[in-house]
C-alpha cells in the first residue's frame, strides 16, 4: 500500500492537471510550467477544453480522453467542478488526486458539507485525496514539481534529503526559499491541505523507504490523524530518519473540560507537545530552528532514558557572542557548565589558560587552528557534555575557511558537535553546511535547536484498545474509588450512608458528601460539610447539605452521602489526572493539588501508559513537589509512592471505557507511609 501511494504521489508515471491555464498570472498555469521547465520526463496531460495547447503540451478536453490512465491527477477547479473531477478519475481509475480548492470544511456549514461529500465521492471511487487547499507536492530528485506555490519558480534549487512536509499551504514555499539561503537541501515537501482523505502521517510514512530522504521537517497547525502520525513517527526513528517540527499554538488559551481541573491545566498545545515527543521528534519554537535542526539532529542520536539532566558546554573566541548562546540554552533549561579541572588541564597543554567559568573563552588565541582544535577534542572527549557548541567571532567573515577548519575537522568524526557563527558570515556557514557541521545565524536558533535535540525520546510504539465511543456519565465517587483499588491506588476509609443512617463511629473525624452520578463539583453545589465528628454533627450535616441542594439542585434526592475519614498528617498535595484526548489519545497529568490547582499551572503531562522511570521523571519537572523533597527541613514526601500512583492512573488507558478521571487531591504521606486519594472524579463511555 505504501509503495503504492509513493509511487502515485512522488514517483508518477504520468500526469493530469485538470483546470491548467495558459494565462502566466493565474496559479492555475503554474503546475504545468514547473514540470515542463524542470525537466520532468514522464506524461504531462494538461486537461483543458477550451485550448488546444499551453505551453507547447497537447491539451485534452477532459480526463475520459486522455491516451492512458495518469498516475497522479490535480485538480485546479473550484471546489464543486473539483468533486466532479474526482469521480471522473475513478471512472477512469485514477489512485490518487489533489485538490487545489478551498471552500470546504474551513468555510463553514455550507463548506462541511461539501467536504463531507467530497470524502464520500473519494471512498467511492477509490481515489486518494491529497487536500483539499493544498498547494501540491515535489520529489526534487526526480524533478516533479507539482505545485502552484510561486516559490518554486526560484531557480538553482540543489535536491537533497530533507523532506518537508506542511499543513499551511503557502508554507512550502516560505520554506524552500528559506531554506536555499541556509543552504538546506530537499528532497521533497508536500502541502497536505485539509486532509480530508491522506492526513500528513500518512503521506510521510509512504516515504520512509526512498533512500534520497535522511531527515524530516513539519510544519503543524494541529494534530489530525494521530495514529498514523505516530506510525510514520516509529518508522523514521527505525531508520534512523529524526524528525523536526515546528507546531503553531503555544498560547496558555486551554481548552477546559467541565469534568475537571486537567482540561484546563492540559491545553491543546500542552497535549500535542506530550504526543510529539512521545513519538520521538524533535519540536523546536522557531522557524530559524525549524530549517537549520536538521543537520544538528543527523548527528545526535537519541539518547537513552536520562537519569539526569543534559549540559552543554560552549567553547568561543568571543566571551560577548558565546554569552548568548548561554542565555537563550538557560532559558530553555538547559545547563551549561565550564570544563572540568581534568579538561581544563588539557587545554591548558595548548598554552591556553582558562577560567573557571561556564564558558571556556579562548580569546583571540582561539582563532589559531591548532589551539582551537586541542580544545574542542578535549572538550568533546572528556564525557562531561552532552552537547558541545563552539562559538566563532569576526575571522568567521574574514577569513571563513581557516576560522572553520578546526571545527570541520574534529566534527568530521566527532558528533554532539554545533556552531555558532556571531557575525554575518554567509560563505562559512556554507562551507560548514556543505562538511554536514551544524551550524547557526542567531543565538535562539542554535539554542531552540540544541533544547529540542537533547529532549528528544525513544519513539514509542501503543498497542491500545480500541477507544469505546457513545454518551458518556460521570460516576459517583464511591463507583470512582471502586476504579482506583482496581488499578491499585489507595483512597481514603469510606461509607454509603442511605436515608436516615449513621456511619460506623471510627470514621470520626469525617467528611460527609453528596453522592451522586454526573456531579463533578460537590463543593459548588454545597454538598460537603468537613469536620464531622459524632452521630449528632454527622445528622446536622446532612440536614445542611440537604436544604442547601434545595437552593442549588431543586429536584435531587440527596437520599445517599459519603462518610469519608479526614487524612492527617500529610506532608503534600496533588493532584493526578487521566483523559483520553480526542486527537491523541490516553495522556496523564501530574499537578499541584488542593487549593494550589487553582493558583499554579505547574504540570508534567505524558501520553499514557508511563512507566516508573517515566513517572519520576514528571515529578522532577514540577516545581511545586520541590516541598516534597525535604526543603529546608521539612519531612519528606513519600515520592516513591506517588511516582506508582502515577503509573497506576496511566494504565487506565488499557480500559477503553474510562475517559477521564481525576484524583484530587492525593494526600501525599511522610516517606514509606504511601499517598492516599480523598477525592476522584471519573467519567465512562457508556
């Protein structure tokens, strides 16, 4: 199937652009240009009834009459004439379409329909649908350029093995241009439009097996088609292929469940960020990044699970330029740390004396080749880093080949290698981008891509249940701790108290609650009183929380409570939670708990199931469990516990009927005295 739909898209044959124009200024004239200007030596079929000819190609007055079945036909119609082209290719039996067009689900109800019917014409006829709004596809290697970007109308463009892959139509093109002045060299893009058949995951895994392709860039709006996604993503790191994206939406704009706190604090972004590292890609912040990871990524092999966290260290000429590298890494959180006294010592041997700073500043004596290269090799043998970046001043612009030299020829077998070039410097960025060398323009590029490097995962690959779909309830709590103790997380001692009953006396002091199926706020409602701790106060209890439901749930019958023992003695809070996001799937989230939910949007999140290393790995990165962990005296958290109970929620995501649940807060005890759930929220497909 793959090798099939590379073939249509990348490698056809023979093709048909339906709607081509003879008229230079329209983007309908471009496709057939392009293919017949880059020397693309298969059929060219432009479908056109009202000309005889465009460009010196025989037009043919629709696809019924063309000599031979193309592979690959686009269609630059609007968007109903489009629909009928796409059942005229499977008249014919054409594999696959693109679609130019706009006008479907993007423009509203009237575009959703159509979009709608144009999927069920594709089914139909067995033609796969690239789009629709995509701008189209080129494999440089085999001069197929398809498109009608007017960035591909740039001349010199030199193949290579990158492959790109965007969801914003125009973006192949920002991307190409872009890319020629930095020297990256494509093997392919595609512009996949609105996916309404072939997603972007699918697209790319059909590519995973053409040699020309080393590395992969996407540019993402959203997540669509996560399974597929994922697969492409675990057959690249198989091939050793990384892949870097860029993805639109990092505002704090979340979209908020009413079930619970862990919509809200778990936006779309936060979600998607989980997902793609999940699957083993390399997400960077900025377009400079986007463009210039690449060779960066080729030469760092992910790394196994980290027991501690990466450092970097920066080796210049220019204290003032390596600075900047040091700032923008600190604020990705990446450590940068000064040599050792062992390494130290051995540049040292260079006749160069260094500080004991965070960056090991050579001055101008690191302009001589000899000096530079001694001190780069210690660096980068002395196990101390991670990542090393040398950072090259003015003889960059001056005199690029002897500036670069040290560095071409200890990363000529040497990886976890980068550059910083401080002035405008273009010939030596080429010549390092032409010996494969990571090399960058701007500080925040070379630092957003160094972070993104080193945060990368082992791709995962999720053998899940399939997902139970239908309405969907929200269980009392008494049924959402009868989910908790079969997936081994304790909760505090509980009794159902019906009608005029009383609880057992030894759950004194207690907390006495609603209970009730679909009530995700008992507070809001008044329906918990704290500190019960007799018969008496329990019946006052009741009584109060009965006549407040009055004012606030007219037409409840609050004839069942919850008799819960209050927890003392905890040393912490927090909160755990579990959705399964309609895009991505099964993720879980560790906060801060109690009260502080609201205050601090301090959260870990990971696609689900996690294991114990995985799990620890969350709690290191909130700063609000740092109370947790003794500060300044205080008792410590049992962490060893709260880690399991995190692993313990992420297996919910074996149970295809739960769709949510969250605990908050989990009362965290003294070490060895383990967490305990004194509240859950847990909503069912049922």
């Amino acid at each position: 199937m793959h090798e099939n739909l590379y073939r249509s898209l990348f490698a056809p044959r023979s093709i048909a652009i339906v709607g081509a124009s003879a008229d230079p200024a329209k983007t309908a004239s471009r496709p057939l240009r392009y293919l017949v200007e880059g020397g693309y030596d298969g059929g060219i079929y432009p479908v056109n009834p009202k000309a005889q000819e465009i460009d010196g190609v025989r037009c043919w007055p629709d696809l019924r009459s063309l000599p031979e079945v193309p592979d690959l036909v686009f269609i630059l119609l609007p968007a109903d004439p489009a629909i009928e082209a796409v059942e005229q290719c499977g008249e014919i039996g054409v594999g696959a379409a693109m679609i130019l067009a706009s006008g479907f689900g993007e423009s509203g109800g009237q575009g959703k329909a159509r979009e709608a019917r144009l999927a069920e014409v594709a089914k139909k006829a067995g033609v796969r649908i690239v789009g629709p709004s995509s701008l189209g596809i080129a494999n440089l290697n085999r001069k197929l350029v398809l498109t009608g970007n007017a960035a591909f109308a740039e001349s010199g463009l030199v193949p290579g093995g990158t492959f790109c892959a965007s969801q914003s139509g125009s973006m192949i093109g920002a991307l190409l241009s872009r890319g020629k002045a930095k020297n990256v060299r494509f093997a392919g893009l595609v512009s996949v439009g609105g996916e309404v058949d072939l997603g972007l995951g699918e697209i790319c895994e059909a590519t995973l097996d053409d040699p020309e392709i080393d590395s992969y860039m996407l540019f993402l709006e959203t997540i669509r088609g996560a399974d597929a996604i994922r697969r492409f993503a675990v057959g690249a790191a198989e091939r050793g292929k990384p892949i870097v994206v860029l993805k639109l939406g990092r505002s704090e704009a979340a979209a908020e469940l009413a079930t619970s706190h862990t919509g809200g604090l778990a936006g779309e972004d936060d979600v998607a960020d989980a997902f793609l590292r999940d699957c083993g890609m390399a997400r960077v912040e900025t377009l400079e990044a986007l463009l210039e990871a690449g060779r960066l990524l080729r030469r760092s092999p992910v790394a196994a699970q980290r027991k501690q966290a990466p450092t970097v260290g920066v080796l210049t000429t220019t204290g003032g330029g390596a600075a900047l590298v040091v700032d923008q890494l600190g604020i990705r959180g990446v450590s940068v740390v000064g040599p050792d006294e062992a390494t130290r010592a051995a540049i040292a041997g260079t006749g160069i004396e260094i500080g004991t700073g965070r960056i090991a500043d050579l001055t101008l004596a690191g302009t001589r080749y000899e000096v530079m290269k001694a001190a780069l090799e210690a660096m980068l043998a002395s196990g101390q880093y991670d990542m090393v970046v040398a950072v090259i001043g003015s003889s960059a612009r001056f005199q690029p080949e002897l500036a670069v030299k040290p560095v071409i020829d200890v990363g000529a077998s040497i990886d976890r290698l980068a550059t910083f070039i401080v002035p405008e410097a273009p010939e030596a960025l080429a010549i390092l981008a032409e010996a494969g060398i990571p090399a960058f323009r701007t500080p925040e590029a070379c630092a957003d891509s160094i972070a993104a490097a080193l945060a990368r995962r082992q791709a995962r690959t999720l053998e899940l249940a399939k997902r139970v779909s239908g309405p969907s309830e929200i269980l009392d709590e008494m049924e959402g701790y009868e989910v908790l103790s079969q997936i081994g997380i304790r909760h505090a001692d509980v009794e159902v108290v019906e009608d005029a009953g009383l609880p057992s006396s030894s759950l004194y002091p207690a907390a006495v609650k609603i209970l009730g199926r679909n009530i995700a706020h008992k507070t809001d409602l008044g329906g918990v009183v704290l500190g019960v701790d007799s018969h008496d106060a329990f019946k006052d209890a009741a009584g109060k929380i009965r006549d407040r439901l009055v004012e606030t749930w007219p037409g409840f019958k609050a004839d069942r409570l919850l008799v819960q023992r209050m927890m003392s003695g905890a040393v912490g809070e927090v909160l755990l939670g579990y959705r399964v996001d309609p895009q991505v799937g099964p993720m879980v989230l560790v906060a801060a708990g109690g009260v502080m939910t609201e205050i601090i949007r301090d959260r870990a999140i990971r696609m689900a199931p996690v294991d114990l290393d995985t799990a620890r790995q969350m709690l290191d990165e909130l700063q609000s469990l740092k109370l947790l962990q003794g500060f300044r005296g205080r008792p410590r958290g049992d962490l060893d516990a709260l880690a399991k109970a995190i692993v313990s929620l992420s297996s919910l995501a074996f149970r295809p009927e739960i769709e949510e649940l969250e605990i908050n807060p989990l009362m965290v005890g003294p070490e060895g005295q383990g967490a305990v759930a004194v509240d859950v929220v847990a909503r069912i497909r049922i």
